[in-house]
C-alpha cells in the first residue's frame, strides 16, 4: 500500500513536524516508513518498522518532537484540533517592540505554523529591506515605461480622510499597453492641508516629478482649478 493512502489514517498532530510524504525502504529484509524531521537544519529520521505490533506507534516521533521543537510546541499542537477555529487578527499578532523595529509575536508564529511547522518565517528586518528592494527596482521599471510611452496617459486622483483622521490622495495613471487597457496606482501621498485645488496640483506635480513624466502634462494647476 502506498504512503499516500496511508495517510488518511495519520490522523495524529505530530505528523505536521514531519515530512508529508515518508521513504519506503528496507532495512535488514524489513520494510521500513522513514519519517523525516522538517524542522530547518534537523537530519533526524524516525523509522517505522512495520513488522512489529506497536508498527504505528508514535511515541518516538513524539520524542523527537520534545527534542527538537520544545514540549510547549507539541502540547499546542496537541490542544489546536481544528485550525479553522482560530479567531486570532492578523493584524492583532503583530507586535511593536522599540522605535522603528518589528517583531512576531507567539501568537502570529502559531498562525502561520499550524498544520506547517516546517515553515521557514524570514526576519521582520528581512521582509522589510525585500520589500523596500522590490518597492525602488519597481519604481525605476514604471518610471522608465511611463517615460518612453509615446500614447496618452490619463490620470485620476481620489482623496479621502482615514478614521485617524490623516488625508490622502491616491493618483493612478491608465494607459493603452499592447492594445489593453492597463491602469495600476502610482502613490499614496498623506495631504496634511485643505483639499484645495493648489494642493492636490502641488501632489499631483509631485508624483510627476518622482517618475520624470512631468512634460507629460501641461497646465497643472489650470486642471485642477477647473475641476
């Protein structure tokens, strides 16, 4: 019988700390379900001997587990029976430690491990200079399309004032690309001032400047003063 329709019977958590799928081998003519640890960096394999009476015993695995990953580990995974009940925010299960700096906190963590311990979760600081990387080189890409555009460019703006009582204006450029319409959002600008039209020109002007396309649009403020 194959390890996959073995499966529908390992229905125990501590499954979860190990690969989905075990090896099938022989060792000395016995057949054998190797189990390996998924834990980052661990090589330890737990061997099922199937011709024994306790074949489907976990208790080894359990073991491992308490050596591997830490006895409150396997207790939460022993209590969380069913992860669709988790009713934790997302945004609740971050934390902010210090000026400037972010950390998980215990309760993400289990968020995003349950029923995938084997994940990998990269550092806060890690995911915040990726996304500061991907931010500019995608700036630059959209920067350099919009200035070598040789059609129309159209604009929109949106303003709003957030329940924090902070203003924005969202400016969005729509354009003809290969024959499809394509439109995405260039910035989000806080407005900490009156909607006039002389401020929402001077956002406006900008988000232009940021991306080189200001000879793009002429007449900025007679725009936005007639609107």
């Amino acid at each position: 019988m194959c390890a996959a329709c073995l499966q529908k019977d390992w229905t125990s958590p501590v499954y979860a700390f190990f690969n989905p799928i075990p090896t099938i081998h022989e060792i000395d003519g016995r057949c054998v379900h190797e189990f390996a640890c998924s834990a980052r960096g661990c090589k330890v394999k737990v061997h099922w001997y199937l011709n024994t009476k306790d074949a489907r015993s976990t208790g080894n695995m359990r073991k491992h587990i308490k050596l591997c990953w830490g006895t409150k580990v396997l207790d939460a995974a022993d209590n969380a029976k069913d992860a669709s009940k988790w009713t934790g925010s997302i945004v609740a299960a971050f934390e902010w430690k210090g000026k400037g700096k972010i950390t998980y906190n215990r309760g993400f963590l289990c968020f995003m491990k349950t029923g995938r311990p084997e994940y990998y979760l990269p550092l806060p600081n890690t995911v915040l200079r990726d996304t500061k990387q991907v931010f500019a080189q995608t700036h630059v890409c959209i920067a350099r399309m919009l200035q070598e555009y040789h059609g129309w460019l159209n604009f929109t703006t949106d303003t709003w004032t957030s329940p924090n009582h902070h203003s924005y204006v969202a400016i969005c450029v729509h354009l003809q690309h290969k024959g499809s319409p394509m439109s995405f959002p260039l910035d989000v600008v806080e407005l900490a001032k009156s909607h006039t039209s002389t401020a929402l020109a001077n956002a406006f002007e900008g988000v232009l400047n940021d991306f080189g396309i200001t000879d793009k649009v002429d007449h900025i403020n007679k725009w936005f003063t007639k609107f």
